[in-house]
C-alpha cells in the first residue's frame, strides 16, 4: 500500500472513531475556558486533549517543547544562551516536572541549556545516545548526569510510551558514522517519531546525508504528517530526499535568520507542496488532535486559534 492510500485511510478511520466518542461522552466532549489564549496557557481543558509542539526561536539551534495531558517533555535544549527562553515556555505551561527529556545527540546548539534544565527541574527519564563525543560540552554533562538511575542510554531502538504518545525513538546502527569526525556527531543523532492517534511527527536531530539513506534503505516507515528538517535546513538535496520519503504536510526548520541555505531549502520544500515554517521568523506551535495536524507561527495562535482550527466550539 503506498503512502497516499494509507493517509487516505488515516483520515477516513479516525473520523468514524470521533463519531463514537462524541456519543458516548456527549455532544461538546471538549470546552474551551472563556479566554480560550492559547499563548498565554488557557484552554486548559482543551490543551489536556491535544499534543501541542513549541518549536521554540532559539537561533541557529534546536529546542522543542511538548505538551500533552497536564504533562511537559523537551527534545534538546538549544544553546548555553537558550535558557531563559526556554524556561520562560516551561513556566508558560505551569507545569513543574518534565516528563521526559531527549538529547539527539551532543553539538552545543542541542545539548547547550540541558545541564542548567536538570540541575533546576525534576525531569523523569532523560534519553541520550549511547557514544562518547568529544564535544566540548559533552564531559561536563556526562559528570553530571551519566551514572544518574533516570538517564537511559541507547543502543537499540526503543519505543516510549507517554500518556497517549508512543515516541519510537530510533538509534543509528552503523558505528562507522563514528569514524566520520567531522559528521559523527550529526549521524549518530536519535531520531523520533511521536505517534498520537494517527498523527506521525517526526524529529530528525541533525541527520546528513549518510544517515539519512541508511534511513531510507532501512525501509522503517517514517511517514509522517510533520517534520523537523535534520541539519537546520542546510541540506537542501538530503532535506528533499527524506520529505520525499516520509510525505509529511508540514515542516519546521529550526535556525536563524543568518543561515541562508535554510531559506532555499524552506522555498524547495513550499514549491514541493509542503507548508513549511522556520524558527528564525518565531516559534512555531504544532496542534495535533489524534486525527488532524497544523502548524502556525506562535504570534497567530492567540485567542480562538484552537477552537477555530478544530471547530470545538
């Protein structure tokens, strides 16, 4: 079955599975608070429903914070720099625990506010890739965290279960990536795949070109509704090849507004009919409901933006 007939299905299934629900728990299951400001942490009744994802404008670097059921995770941290803004969205959530917390892989511009985040939240589980880097920010993390009971280590692919979320977070299989120093790094970074309902988003660290058609070779299916472009966007011809593999309708390109290449490859993507957002215009906000996925720059999303996308009212 190829990947269009299968979204064909995805859309049609859950819909009559939508249709059950609403008659088992009533005709408005969801209600909005009076504000329904989605920035400004209302909607609390919506938002527990829904996998929200906050591709957070931290620079030329990656930070994603995800809410679901009353409950934060973080996949990497940005730079040393990044702090501020990214506790500034924890606090947003008013949430005071981190569920879970993935590290794809060890550059600064990932790792770079991770050791700040654990030593001032209680994060739960703590995933990490399970190789010895020698970035500079590597060490000092290790020291703190590496023989800590909560950090798991991984060698082998595992599936996490969160709340209604199954994250298969899939690790690189080849130990050549390693012998690469300049790209080993890069290689080696988790990839993960958040399931919800039949919502597929999928993160991609900082996979080049040669883990990506490993990827592709493997033949996992990681067809998706969302992406996150590996690499900040700085490889358009890769960024194609996997769009091209996992069909996703949106796409989200975390960097900053002095990375040139990621505007040709976010004009590559829209021309490929792929909506695509960057960080470096503002946070983007990922709203996926179990049947439905949108993407908007967080500075739209204020007032109804949630009841309108999803009809709740």
């Amino acid at each position: 079955m190829n990947n269009k007939a299968k979204k064909l299905i995805y859309n049609i299934i859950p819909i009559a599975i939508l249709l059950v629900v609403l008659i088992i728990v009533g005709a408005s299951p969801i209600k909005s608070n009076e504000s329904g400001d989605f920035n400004n942490g209302g909607a609390a009744e919506i938002t527990d429903r829904l996998l929200i994802v906050r591709n957070l404008n931290v620079g030329d670097a990656d930070s994603a914070l995800i809410q679901h059921n009353d409950e934060i995770g973080i996949i990497d941290t940005g730079l040393e720099d990044s702090y501020d803004e990214i506790v500034e969205k924890i606090e947003q959530t008013g949430v005071k625990d981190i569920s879970f917390m993935i590290l794809t892989h060890y550059d600064k511009d990932h790792i770079g506010s991770a050791l700040r985040i654990v030593k001032n939240y209680n994060v739960e589980t703590i995933f990490i890739p399970n190789y010895v880097s020698k970035k500079k920010l590597y060490a000092p993390l290790m020291d703190y965290i590496g023989d800590l009971p909560n950090v798991q280590k991984l060698s082998e692919n595992t599936t996490y279960k969160w709340n209604d979320v199954n994250i298969e977070i899939i690790v690189a299989q080849d130990d050549s990536y390693l012998e690469d120093e300049k790209n080993a790094d890069n290689n080696e970074s988790l990839v993960c795949l958040m399931s919800y309902g039949v919502n597929r988003l999928l993160f991609t660290g900082d996979i080049e070109k040669d883990r990506i058609e490993d990827l592709i070779d493997s033949g996992i299916n990681l067809s998706c509704d969302w992406i996150k472009i590996p690499h900040h966007g700085k490889d358009r011809k890769q960024a194609l090849d996997l769009v091209a593999y996992t069909t996703p309708e949106y796409a989200v390109i975390s960097t900053s507004a002095e990375v040139t290449e990621a505007v040709d490859t976010a004009n590559a993507l829209t021309n490929a009919g792929v909506k695509t957002y960057g960080t470096a215009n503002g946070e983007v906000i990922t709203v996926a409901n179990g049947i439905t996925v949108s993407s908007e720059y967080a500075d739209l999303c204020e007032d109804n933006y949630i009841n309108e996308r999803y009809d709740l009212e």
